[in-house]
C-alpha cells in the first residue's frame, strides 16, 4: 500500500470508529452539570478512545496506539473535529506535555514509574505560571531548595488548567538566583497528594472554573523526580511546550468549520437570515475561518516536511485567536438580546458551543493563554521579520513600587 | 512548495527584481513573451511549462511583487481559454500568442448578446486593449466565448484612466459586430464550464498578485523603520509599529497558505462549481488584505508615503483597483454567506467534510 493509501484507509476506520463510539448528546449532557459528572465523562471518553488506540497516536512505537507518523496524528485530529468528539480537556497535559517530556527528557525510571499511569487515565496538570510570572515566565519565583535527597518548594502557581482534579504536575522552580532568570530554573513532577500542596479553583467569567491556583507550603519533591539536570528546567519546558507540535490548532480550526453552521442556525432564529449587512460579516468570517484552516494545515505540512521556521507557530496562533474571537462575536451580534440572556456554560465543550456570549468570555481562553497575542506579535516581528527587541535599560521611577 | 514551483518563482524573481517597480510596460511584456512565462499553464504537448494554477499563481504573485505593468494576467486567462477550445482555429491563435500578439480580456464586467448572428454590447476593465490585437469576451446567456478582433469596425475602445498606475484600463463597445464562425471559442456547455473557470482563475490570479504586492510592502516598510531614526532610536524599536507589522506579516502568510491550500486541494479538478466560490474567498481575503497592508504601510512611511516620488502610492493604488476588479469585497462577501447559508440545511447535514 502507497502511504497516501495508507492515510485514507486509517481515516476510513478512524471515521468508522467515532460514527459508533462518539458519546451521543454530550453537549446537552455537558450544559450546566456539576465538575464531577464531568470528570466522570471525561474519564470514560478518555478509556474509550485510548483503549481504541486514538489517544496516544504521538507515543512512540511499543505503547498502545503509538508509532504514528504526523500525517497519520493528523489524520486521527481531523476525524475527531469531523466528528465533533468531545475535547479531552482533563487528559490533554497527561497525553502530550508529560509523556512527551518523560519521552525526550525523563530518566527510564520516570517513564516506567508514570507512563503507564498515564494509559490508566491519571490526571497530569501544569504548573508554569505564577502570579507575577505570566508572559515573563522566566522570572517565576516558586524556590526549591535543596535538601540532601530532597526539593523543599515554596510558593504559588496560578492558571493550571484542572488543578482541582490533577494527581501529578509538571513543576517549574527557581533553584538559583545568581544568573539569567532562564538558567536558574528546575523542572520536577510533583505528585499532587504530597503534604502542604493546596489548590483553590479560580472561578472564572463564564461562571465555569476550568483554572486554579496551586500553593506550595515546605511540599517536598525526590531528587529523583527531577527532569534534566537542576538548572535545566527552561529547555525542559520549552519540550514540554512544543509536543503539541500544531495538531491541536489544526483540530481547532477545523472544528471552527465545521460549526459555521451553527451561525446559520442562529440566524434563522433571529430572523436576520436575509439581512445584507449580516451576510457580508458571515461571508468575511467564512474566508477568515478557511484562512485559518489552511494555516494550521500549511504549518502541519511544514512540520512533516521539516520545514518549520522560527515564528511560524505563532503566526497560527495569532490567526486564529483573533478569528475565533470575530466568530463568537459575529454569534453575539447575531443572537441579539437573545444571546444576552443567562444560558449557563457547557463543560469541556469545543470553542463553538452557540452560546454565544459565552463563547465570546472562552475566546480569550487562546488571545491570552499559552503566549498571549501581544507575546506572539513580538516573537513574529523580532525572531521573523528581523525587528529590534526592546531595550533592558528601563528601570522604575524612584519612590515608585 | 515543490522544486519546480520554487525554481519558478526563484527565476520569475531574479528578472522582476532587476526590472524593478513598476518598470515599463511594452519593454516587460516583450521580455516576459519571449521566457515564455505566459505559457506556464499551458501543456507541454502545446509547448507550455505545464506548471499548472499552482505555477501560475506562484508567478503572479512575484510579479505582483514587482508591481507589473505588463497585460500578463488577461493574457494568461485569454490563453487559458483557447488551449481549452476545441475549435479548429485553435493553432492559429496559438501562434499569433507564441509570436508575442497579445489577446487581452475583460477583468470587470462583461456584457454581450447575440441576436441575427451580430454582437451587441460591453465590456469593462479590459487591460491594455490599444496594444491588443484581440479581446476574449463572454455572452450574458454563458454559451458563447468568442475572440473579438479590436481593430473591426463596430468595435470602439474607450481609454478609462485609473487612480492605479501600473494597469490601463479600456471599456470595449461592439455594435452589431459580425460574429464570424473563425472567432468562436467555444460554445454551448463547454463555454458555460469555461466562463466559470476563467471566472476562478481570474480571482486566483488577482488574489496571487494581491499577496506579491503586500509582500513586498511590508518589506519595504521594515526597512524604512529600521533605518529612520526619531526621538534618538530606530523607529522599528516602538512595541506599537512591530506588533502592527507582525498583524500585518500574519494575515499575507495567511492569505498565502488559503490560496495555496485551495489550489492543492482542486488542482485536478478545475470545472468544479466550487472552485469558484473558493476562488472568491481567497480573492476578496487577499485584496482586501493588500489594501489593509498598503494602507497601513504608507501610514508607516510618514510624510515620505505621500510624495509621489515614494513608490508607497503605487502600491495602495493598485491594492484598491485589485480589490474591486472581477468582483468586490462586498458582492463576494454575500455570495459566501448565501453558500453558506444554502447549505446549511439544519445544524447535523451542515456538518459536511
């Protein structure tokens, strides 16, 4: 068989698997529920599509589902957009930022130690951002301290997605002051149940409380748990960060396609269905949502290919967070004083759910998470277009905070 | 892109960047006929490049990165359209092509009838048509493409000056214009599939041109910023200009990817209706994006950007003339949306692949 054949014939049996397997009526299911029935519905879609061997198509060739090329992994997000498969949002930092970085950078005994939790459906989250550390993550100042075998941590971390339910955490600390702030960090997994771990749910504007904050009182972490040598933690995470390698945008934006419909429906239900000024935004939405398509893809085919360049990443990115915000709010336009009454929020839904102003609160989810806008803007215009970076010199005015 | 693609683009790119901006027209057009670059889509069994929408629209957009004055584009889709015919005379025209006559065609509106075996009507946008020997023109029922020889009489070319200085415009007039057997190019079905196509390329080819010229626009703006210095520092040092390129640098890697991916996906598959409405997304998204490029870039350049010696206008000039040739923004802006909304029957048949 040609490997385009290949290709085709897994969608075929990927599309065949999802027509049968995709949870009927999950989004009504998923409306205003309380976070435990949606654990609980994670869980099992999660049981289900890594048993199947669609979870881990990234893992390397011996784990179940592993081995897959990129074209294949493509293939697998494109079938789980079509199918509007719910997202696996609670498994998404086990599946990819902690396997891949216990592939690249672990020791083998921290791969047989949490790899095959990782199958069994335990529950990684990220500790990265801290209050005053956001798109300066290198400045973070959660301190381990070493203690002959021993990490002793103090401190915060904030904006970890599904903290409350996590068993482990990819951890960045500060073990040294003396240099660069990019070389005195450490990467450690922590597990979440040590003493003097606590974490408090952020409740967030779309009443939903998806984020929390982490506190770490004297928590102590094995030397053994430490990923890379101490110091090292900033190459670390930059794998942790680039394991996604852009299947997630290119599932995104395909699942953005898909849901321009959605608009339609609404517009027959506000009756603006024939309103000229309406179809010129949709028609303009439609160009820009194929736009960001074919980025994703282009960047995809790039990776496969080899070809990637600094700054493409971030081109996609910024694409398509400013056209999923033009989305949610050409639906709240649309929807009228309709779309402005309370509808609830729909847990680990798409980016689309047709509750429009929600959707317009959950666009900011990619505008600022994971390298805000602003960020992505400076890496494009100083790494690609060759633009001067700002200048160190500035200092706080005297008396000032 | 392939090897092939980039060899073209590399070797469209070394002659357009010694002709420089918007060189002289007669004197590209005699170098662009004899490389042969209007035969890049024509097969190699009729002695073409054979590089396919994919080669062409690579070399539009480094001519258009180059502002070119030339008629490459109608002639390319006059080309098109005759290696298309099945008509006896095909040859012929071939030739007067091959040996450097240019067959130009209508890139705005074209409306013509036929009654008692006589043309009657108009067409608009025609680029060119004073050096033109023919015009490639279309009938309001879309069953007859026919060749018009510019120089018969009945036929009365209008020159209709733009604000864009690198195209020149003409409205074309028959009155009861004799339709001769020889000039037919196609006819019935195979003209209605050839005006849709021809309808596609157009857009495809414009948009190509839309993506060159904002490349090298932004390019241009850069530099200026690199190099003008104000308040003691490059003015490519102000978060408030870079992010304002980086958006703009975004959108052209965007409007590149869109052409291309559509290009790769129909490729094979040019008489597909939804080639058209595909070519209309990547149309109306790449000039209105040129225009937003352009405009912000001469905003960039300062005073400089407004004096006619700063070739900044040329290209502003040309994004908004881009923007509304063969269809505007806003016509194809509620064709999508009427697609759309077409087929979207309810929300589950609306979840098509």
């Amino acid at each position: 068989m040609t490997t385009e054949n290949r290709i085709e014939a897994l969608r075929q049996e990927v599309r065949a698997w999802l027509e049968s397997n995709v949870p009927t009526g999950w989004r009504e299911a998923m409306t205003n529920v309380e976070q435990d029935a949606f654990v609980a519905a994670q869980r099992d879609w999660f049981v289900k599509l890594s048993t199947a061997g669609y979870a881990t198509p990234h893992w390397p060739q011996g784990w179940l589902g592993g081995g897959r090329s990129l074209a294949e992994q493509k293939v697998i997000f494109e079938e789980v957009a079509r199918a509007d498969a719910p997202r696996l949002i609670l498994y998404f930092v086990a599946l990819y930022h902690a396997a891949c970085t216990l592939f690249e950078c672990g020791t083998d005994q921290q791969r047989e130690k949490y790899l095959d939790g990782i199958l069994q459906g335990k529950i990684w989250c990220q500790g990265f951002s801290e209050p005053n550390a956001g798109s300066d993550l290198a400045s973070l100042r959660t301190k381990a301290e070493r203690r002959g075998d021993r990490y002793v941590i103090n401190g915060q971390k904030i904006w970890s997605t599904m903290a409350q339910y996590a068993d482990y955490c990819l951890l960045l600390v500060r073990t040294d002051n003396s240099g660069p702030p990019q070389a005195g960090l450490t990467y450690l997994l922590l597990d979440m149940k040590t003493k003097g771990v606590s974490v408090r749910p952020i409740s967030q504007i779309t009443g939903d409380d998806e984020f929390a904050e982490i506190f770490f009182d004297d928590v102590e972490v094995a030397v053994e748990d430490r990923v890379g040598e101490e110091g090292a933690g900033w190459a670390v995470a930059q794998a942790t960060l680039a394991s996604e390698r852009g299947l997630t945008l290119v599932e995104l934006t395909q699942r953005m396609r898909y849901a321009l419909p959605m608009l339609v429906q609404s517009m027959r239900q506000n009756g603006c269905e024939h309103d000229p000024v309406v179809h010129r935004d949709l028609g303009k939405l439609i160009a820009n949502v194929d736009a960001a398509c074919a980025l994703a893809d282009q960047y995809l085919m790039k990776r496969i290919m080899g070809d990637e360049q600094v700054g493409d990443a971030s081109i996609v990115k910024l694409f398509y967070a400013k056209t999923l915000r033009e989305f949610a709010a050409l639906g709240v336009r649309i929807g009228g004083l309709q779309a402005q009454y309370y509808s609830g929020f729909m847990r680990g839904a798409t980016q689309e759910t047709g509750h429009w102003t929600l959707d317009f609160m959950n666009s900011y989810n990619w505008s600022i998470a994971g390298g805000s806008n602003e960020v992505q803007r400076n890496i494009i215009s100083e790494r690609m277009l060759g633009m001067p970076r700002e200048p160190k010199s500035w200092q706080l005015a005297e008396g000032k905070a | 892109m392939s090897f092939e693609l980039k060899e073209l683009q590399d070797s469209t790119r070394r002659v357009i960047d010694a002709a420089g901006i918007a060189a002289d027209e007669s004197e590209l057009w005699s170098q662009l006929t004899e490389l042969g670059w209007l035969m890049v889509t024509v097969p190699e069994s009729l002695g073409g490049l054979e590089a396919g929408v994919q080669g062409a629209c690579t070399m539009h957009c480094e001519l258009g990165r180059g502002l070119a004055r030339a008629p490459y584009l109608p002639a390319m889709l006059a080309l098109d359209a005759i290696c298309g015919s099945e008509q006896s005379e095909r040859d012929t025209w071939l030739e007067q092509v091959f040996a450097g006559g240019l067959i130009t065609t209508c890139l705005a509106e074209c409306s013509l009838h036929v009654s008692d075996s006589r043309l009657d009507g108009s067409a608009t946008g025609v680029q060119s048509a004073d050096s033109a020997q023919h015009v490639l023109l279309w009938t309001d029922s879309n069953d007859l493409v026919v060749l018009v020889d510019l120089r018969k009489p009945g036929v009365a070319i209008t020159a209709k000056p733009t604000w864009d200085l690198t195209r020149r415009l003409f409205d074309v007039e028959l009155d009861q214009v004799p339709l001769s057997e020889h000039h037919i190019v196609a006819e019935g079905e195979s003209a209605r599939v050839m005006i849709q196509r021809l309808a596609a390329l157009r857009d495809f080819y414009l948009a190509a041109d839309a993506i060159g010229g904002a490349q090298t626009m932004l390019e241009m703006t850069i530099e200026h910023l690199q190099t003008r210095v104000q308040f003691k520092r490059p003015l490519a040092l102000f978060q408030a200009l870079k992010h304002r390129c980086a958006d703009m640098k975004a959108s052209i890697v965007a409007a590149e990817a869109m052409l291309f991916d559509a290009l790769r996906r129909l490729e094979g598959d040019l008489d597909n209706p939804q080639f058209g409405i595909k070519a209309r997304g990547v149309k109306m998204f790449a000039t209105t994006m040129f225009t937003q490029v352009a405009e912000d870039c001469l905003q960039l350049h300062g005073g400089i950007g407004m004096a006619d010696e700063h070739p900044c206008h040329l290209f502003l000039k040309r994004a908004l003339l881009s923007e509304q040739l063969s269809g505007s923004g806003a016509a194809y802006a509620s064709n999508l949306a009427l697609d759309l909304i077409e087929n979207s029957g309810n929300l589950q048949s609306g979840k098509c692949a």
